[in-house]
C-alpha cells in the first residue's frame, strides 16, 4: 500500500494544486480514499482554550448524524484526547486515538456514551502545531462495522505523514491569510465550569484540585493516571476523589459523568 500508483500519482498533484483553494479537501479525500477506508474525515483547528474549528469535514452520511459533529464542537471536545494531547513534536505527527488516551478511556463513559452515537471504533489523526498555542487536527475515523483500521493501512499512513504534514501546514497557512486575524472567543477552563456549576445547582463546592480531577476522571483517567498528569501524589488523587464522591452522593466514574455531561 506505500507504493504510488499513476493514479495516486493524478490524486496527490491535484491535492498539491489545489492547496491554496477550497477544492483542497476534496482532493485530499480522494487521495485518502484510493489507500484506506474511513467513515468520517475532518480538518479542525485547535486552540488552547477556545472551541475547535471545523475548517472542512465529511461524515458518510447517513450513518454518521451530523449531530455528533455539532455535540463535538458544542462541548464534547473537552474529553477528546486529540484535543487534550500536548506532546505534538514541532512538524507533526500522526497518531492513533489508541495511542494517546487515558488509560481508562475506552471503559469510560464519554466512550461509551458519545461514540455510541455514531458506532465509531477507530480514529487516527496527524496532529500539526501552527504557532500561538494553535494545532491543526486532519482525522480519520471508522465505524464498528469497518473494523479498525488494519496494520497495513496504518503503515501506509505512517510513511506518507510526512507529504501529507507538508500539504495540512501549506493549506492551514494559506487560510489563515485569508481569513480574519480576529482570535477565537476563550472557552471558560472546563475545571471552573465544573466548580461553579456544582456550586450554583447543587450548592456542592468541590476545592479547584477536586474540580481538576473530576474533569480527568470523566476523561478517562485513573487515579495513577490523574496524579502522574497533575504532579502530585497516587495517594492524594484517592484523597480528593473519595472526598468528591463524598460531597455529590456518588460512588463511581458512570454516576460522575451522568452529573457533568450536560456541562460538555
């Protein structure tokens, strides 16, 4: 699959040509799809802070709602390890949604609860910093019938990220010409929704620490996770999160998430 046939040849030219207009995704679609198969396809601008930005996307329709996209952007983004994941080297990488999630993820109930929605089970993704705290995110994803992506695809991916960061950083460069210089409005930090939500609807006040980790346990994190993320202590991170249980009347990850998920 790393080998280049006439036609894929014809398909990264036009992607190449075409870097600078609208008809850039398009073309990359279509080279993508000559290699692997996938169910969705997004480019999105990610900013520290600020919601995405869809710059372009594709969801086979009708399998995917598109309303899955809009709960994305709305809020459901803010327990997307892509979204969460700052080890990006300088010139990008690609990544498997595997590879970079917490490490009770896929047991956690944003999994099961959000991607089964659209019965996603796969996603891999170059991830491209652009300066200011700012990255671009090309994903693909596949749906349970699909299968996850196989080795072979996923080879090939790996040994054209390269061409493809190169095409992402030449066409994200030449958006951000064009378009307004205006910065995105800030999001409030997920932990201080988290806190004064509690606090206003069910007079709760969890401590700034306990707000952080409720937020990276409906993540997907465990304790040990959580305080190696935090820099502090395994013992502390049981600590804090006995004492949230405590204050809401709850006992595990499923009852936390069913509290705050209206908040994503």
């Amino acid at each position: 699959m790393s080998d280049l046939t006439s036609r894929d040849i014809s398909r990264l030219t036009k992607a190449m040509a075409a870097v600078q207009n609208e008809s850039f995704f398009k073309a990359l679609k279509n080279l993508l799809r000559a290699k692997l198969h996938f169910d969705t396809l997004l480019i999105l601008q990610f900013t520290r802070g600020s919601p995405p930005e869809l710059i372009s996307g594709w969801l086979r329709r009708p399998i995917i709602p598109r309303e899955a996209l809009t709960a994305y952007i709305e809020g459901a983004y803010r327990l997307d390890p892509f979204y969460q994941f700052t080890q990006t080297p300088p010139d990008g990488a690609l990544y498997r949604l595997a590879d970079i999630a917490p490490d009770r993820f896929f047991t956690g109930e944003y999994y099961l609860q959000y991607y089964s929605e659209t019965h996603l089970c796969d996603e891999v993704g170059l991830l491209l910093p652009l300066g200011s705290g700012t990255m671009a995110h090309l994903s693909m994803s596949r749906r349970e019938e699909a299968g996850p992506f196989k080795r072979k695809e996923l080879q090939c991916l790996q040994h054209y990220s390269p061409l493809l960061l190169h095409l992402l950083k030449a066409h994200c460069a030449e958006r951000q010409g064009q378009v307004s210089q205006s910065q995105p409005s800030p999001a409030q930090p997920f932990a201080d929704v988290i806190q004064a939500e509690l606090a206003q609807a069910l007079g709760v006040h969890l401590t700034r620490r306990e707000a952080e980790i409720s937020e990276l346990v409906i993540q997907g994190h465990s304790n040990a996770s959580a305080a190696l993320k935090l820099g502090i202590a395994y013992e502390t991170v049981k600590v804090h999160r006995r004492n949230i249980y405590r204050k809401l009347s709850i006992s595990s990850q499923g009852e936390l998430f069913a509290l705050l998920k209206d908040l994503l």
